[in-house]
C-alpha cells in the first residue's frame, strides 16, 4: 500500500513514476521481493510495470525455518502463512531487473537464501545480479553503500537508471 501511495502521490513529490524502483535490507530486502510479487492492476488498479528495478540486500526469501525459530511463538506463523510470504516459491512470470546482495561474511543462511532466490530468479528467465561483498556481515554490508566507487553502490545506481 504505501509503494501504491508513493507512486500515486509522485507527482507532488518531485518523482518520477517511470522510473520507481524499491531497495531494501534485511525485512526490507523480503518486501522489496514481496513488492515484485505484487498484482499492481488486480490489487491496486496501477499499471503491472510499475517497479522498474529492485534491490534486495541479506533479504530473507524462503521462510520456512520459521516455524522452528525462536521467533515462532512471537509472530505464529502458520504454514499456509509460510509459504504464501516466501517469495522463492511465488516467482513472477515477468519482472524488472533485481540485484540481490548479501555480505560474504553473513551467516550460512542468509548466504544460502540469497543464493537461492537469485538462482530460483534467474533460472526462471527473469533479469537479476547477485553480488556478494567479501568481509561483510549483516550490518556491515550496508557500509558499501557509503561508498561511491564501491560494486554495491555501483549496482544500485545502474538499477535507478534503468
């Protein structure tokens, strides 16, 4: 709802609507996969085309280990809940270009989702990059971004210019 909102208010915001893109880290880099999931005409009335690129950074995109964490009995997900929110096992038939990025240091498993949407992604014919930065972990990784020469950087820039 609120990328509809931002997108039907771009015009007072100084934006650009055809050129809206989403990035987001952790939580967020599973909504930014989420927002590409999304039925733009069926559920909102906006054109399917609407996101024209995305970035996913340590998202987390297969949330069948939830059941089994210690997050469990706080958010009691069920497994109907499980499945429909994991965006590897909904992939779109088409889609903008997606860079999933996780730092080489995070742990096994986000370095495992990351590396499985993006196969998942690819194999299923849609564009993407997946870009790994050594030495990073889960917080660290968004210091590349500070960087202007840095390849994180770089990516997310080509992906808001389309």
């Amino acid at each position: 709802a609120a990328i509809a909102w931002t997108y039907a208010h771009s015009g007072e915001l100084g934006a650009d609507p055809a050129r809206f893109t989403v990035s987001g880290h952790s939580a967020g880099g599973h909504l930014t996969a989420m927002a590409l999931l999304t039925d733009w005409p069926g559920e909102y009335g906006l054109p399917a085309d609407i996101i024209k690129g995305a970035v996913a950074i340590s998202g987390l995109y297969d949330l069948g280990f939830v059941p089994y964490s210690y997050v469990q009995p706080k958010v009691q997900a069920s497994w109907d809940q499980v499945r429909r929110l994991s965006p590897l096992w909904h992939l779109p038939a088409s889609a903008p270009p997606l860079l999933v990025a996780v730092g080489g240091d995070e742990t096994d498993e986000f370095r495992r989702q990351s590396r499985d949407f993006h196969a998942a992604w690819r194999k299923a014919g849609l564009p993407g990059d997946y870009l790994e930065p050594p030495g990073k972990h889960h917080l660290t990784v968004l210091e590349e971004l500070e960087r202007s020469d840095s390849e994180l950087t770089r990516a997310l820039v080509r992906i808001a210019r389309g």
